[in-house]
C-alpha cells in the first residue's frame, strides 16, 4: 500500500485513544507532546490516567470501546488489549470520516504512526508503510547516531534568519541564498560535529554581510 507522507497539527484538537495494548504508553505521550485534546478509553489504569486527568491534561473514561465514541474526533488511535473489535472502530470511522490509526493492524488502518526522530525542530518520520515495523525502528536508532542535538540548534539558527532573509523580493536570490547557506552549515557539521555549529553560525554571517544591506 502507498501512503500519503502528512505532518499534523494537533494541538488543542480532540484525539481519542482507544487503550490497552504494551505501547500505550508511548501513544499517550506522543499525543500529550502535540499538546492534543485527548481522551482516553481504558478499563484498567496502568499508565498514570487517574492523576493526568486530575490534572487536566486528558480526559479518561474508564471502560473499553462502543458504538458512538469517535462522534466528534479528529483523528483516532486505537491500541486495545484485544485487535478484535477494530473491524468495528474502523466501520465507525469511515462512516464518521475520521482518520484510524490502528496500532499492529494495517489492515484496518486508515494512517499510520512512523518511527520519529526529532531534533528540536527538525523532525525524521520513517516508514515501511506497515511492512516491518521493526525496521523503522532500526533505521530510526541509525539516525539518532547520524543527527545529534546540534541539528536541531541548527534549525532553530536558520529559523531565525528567516525574517531577514525574507526581505530579499526576489524568489530565486531568496532560494539560491538559502542552499548556499544550508550547505555551508552542513558542511561544517559533516566536518566537526561537536565544535562546527559555531563555525557555521561565522560563516553564515559572513556570507550575509557580503550580500544586499537589507539582510543585515
């Protein structure tokens, strides 16, 4: 199956996590870190449920999947304890036009969940489509070697270059300008990874104080 490669933007937007499975979890944080609206659905509190929704930071109803939950959601991810009742949630979801993340279950999936590498801002998803999961997982532990946090300091360097860079009017100085800049930092990175952000931060600005007055 080919899949559509799509980043969302789910803060303060309604997720229910249908739960129960070994990465519950894991699920869970990674719906709390997008800062989404969650509410979960568990029997059974093994991941800290009661005291987060004390806190108010999901909504916790403590009893399994019916008919009707996923009125009203954005995206559902399911990872029950029983794979059996997915037919079900899946039924549900197409006829409400909600997106299923069906975890170990491709076959009753409408999206899935890739093996993430993030760096601040700088995010890798990695897939196999839901061929072998495992392999992801490995090819993510490769670039966690590949990519260490001065990546993400990087990102956030050229974010703030953006406004200045902006105010060049025309789109192909603007594109040109970016890739001779990106390419000297990664350079520098490829040669020193420890000590070349630093390097790259001096070259980078040498190279805007070359060009036009109004990137300065």
């Amino acid at each position: 199956m080919t899949y559509f490669p799509l980043m969302l933007n789910l803060r303060d937007r309604p997720v229910l996590l249908i739960a129960g499975g070994p990465e519950t979890g894991a699920k869970l944080q990674a719906l709390l870190e997008a800062q989404a609206q969650v509410t979960v659905l568990a029997e059974e509190d093994h991941w800290n449920l009661a005291d987060l929704a004390k806190e108010g930071r999901i909504r916790w109803l403590p009893r399994g999947y019916r008919e009707g939950d996923l009125e009203g959601f954005f995206l559902v991810v399911s990872h029950p304890r029983d794979k059996g009742i997915h037919p079900q949630v899946k039924a549900e979801a197409e006829r409400r036009r909600v997106f299923l993340v069906a975890v170990d279950d491709p076959k009753n999936a409408t999206a899935i969940l890739p093996a993430v590498v993030r760096r601040g801002e700088l995010v890798v998803a990695l897939s196999t489509s839901g061929a072998a999961p495992a392999l992801a997982v490995r090819l993510k532990e490769r670039f966690l070697r590949l990519l260490g946090p001065e990546y993400g300091e990087l990102v956030a360097y050229l974010r703030r270059l953006r406004p200045r860079i902006a105010e060049i009017p025309c789109f192909e100085e603007r594109k040109r300008l970016w890739y001779r800049l990106v390419d000297l930092a990664l350079e520098e990175l490829d040669l020193d990874p420890e000590a070349g952000l630093t390097r790259a931060k001096e070259k980078v600005e040498e190279v805007l104080a070359e060009v036009q007055p109004w990137t300065r």
